[in-house]
C-alpha cells in the first residue's frame, strides 16, 4: 500500500469496522467509515484526535442511495478509492421459528444486499485503481447451525466473494473474504455469548483485513478463516 492508499468502511462505528480504520490509519493510510449512528463515527475520530485522513459518512449500509454518497464523497475528499470493506452487518434472533420477522428482513437487507450495494457502487473507482473488495463473513457462512438465519446471511457472502471474485479478477480488483471465529463485540447481545476458552478481538481481524488488503499487486488473497483457539466448529 502507498501513503495515498484509501479505504472505505462500512458499518466503521464499532467493532471489527473501527478497529480496522485504526490500524490502517495507524499505517499512514487515508480512511473513511460509515454508520447509521453519527455519534459513533464521531467517538471513532476522537480516539483517533480526529485525523485529516480519517472521513466520518453517516449512512446505511442497507441503502443504495447512501452507499453511493460515500463513495462519492469518498473519491471526493481523496481523490481516488483502493479498496473497500463491506463490515456492516449484525443479528437479530437466532431462529427462523422465533426471530421476529421485520429483525429478519433487516438482517437480511443489512448483511447481504449491503455488500452487494458496496459492491456495486465501488467497482468503477475499484477497477481505475485496480484495488480490492474485503466482505466481511463469518464461520456462521461455512457450519450449518438449526434454523440459524444469520447463519444464512453469511453462506451468502461467502458465495457473493467467490461469485464477485470471478467476476472483477480478469480487471485487476481482487476479493478477499474474512470470515471470523467468536469475536468479542455487541453481537453477542442478541444471541447469546459461546462458552469458549478464547474470544477473538476486533483488532485481532481487523489486523488480518489490513493484511490481506496489503498484499502486493498480483497476490490475490480469496478466503481467510480466523477462529479462536478452542472453537471447534
């Protein structure tokens, strides 16, 4: 990555999203996140002493509109785009039979047609800079759980990275899919925290973001599954 390499991030408010916006700008890199809730953007840049290289976009992941301003407003305040993190994403309810259905449809607007907007909206500026597209999965997208919704949403992304990746690769862009074991983070609040030995941390994934996204030109990094030690599944 070049000192003039800039990131967008989705759902950069908190968790694995904030964490990767601090080492990237931590490595000299420009950087800009998005989130519904402004405050949480904002904290984001305090903690970080509110750095010229650091943009706050308030917007949901889940709307084409707003997807589209940010990386508009982007490309305008850095001139350019390298690569985009398709983070925002969550859960609501753990099974089909009992979640309710308007935290199902949200769900599933927020983590799958939320990467795939991303997706689109970047892929000009992603093709002229010949950059890469990180969706963030999880575990959830590889093991089959009893009616596990979410779970769903993540056997998505993994098909959405592989589908993506054969779509831009002969253009230059390349896809990297993380998909993270147990990470410590809000998530846990809507469906219970495993009992592990070990949780991941977001810094602990948004180092491994960073470093696939670092890779020279050519070095096309497709699929990295991070689980704690002690999770089986």
């Amino acid at each position: 990555m070049t000192e003039s390499h800039v990131t967008l991030i989705t759902g950069g408010g908190t968790g694995i999203g904030a964490a990767t916006a601090r080492e990237l700008i931590a490595a000299g890199r420009k950087v800009a996140i998005t989130g519904r809730r402004q405050d949480r953007l904002d904290q984001v840049a305090k903690e970080l002493g509110e750095p010229d290289a650091l943009l706050t976009i308030a917007g949901d992941a889940s709307d084409y509109g707003d997807v589209e301003a940010a990386v508009r407003a982007t490309v305008e305040r850095f001139g350019r785009l390298d690569a985009v993190v398709a983070n925002a994403g969550g859960a609501k309810g753990r099974s089909v039979a009992d979640s309710d259905p308007d935290d199902m449809r949200e769900m599933v607007l927020t983590n799958v047609l939320g990467p795939a907007y991303l997706i689109k909206a970047a892929l000009p500026e992603l093709t002229a800079s010949k950059g890469r597209i990180v969706i963030v999965g999880s575990v959830a997208g590889f093991v089959n759980t009893p009616g596990n919704l979410y779970g769903a949403t993540k056997w998505a992304m993994t098909g959405l990275a592989e589908n993506t990746r054969r779509l831009v690769s002969s253009d230059g862009v390349g896809v990297t899919l993380i998909a993270p074991g147990a990470t410590e983070s809000d998530f846990w609040e809507h469906v219970g925290k495993p009992d592990y030995p070990h949780m991941l941390t977001s810094e602990d994934i948004g180092r491994a973001i960073v470093w696939a996204v670092a890779q020279p030109y050519g070095v096309d990094v497709n699929t990295l599954v991070v689980r704690p030690i002690g999770q089986a599944n």
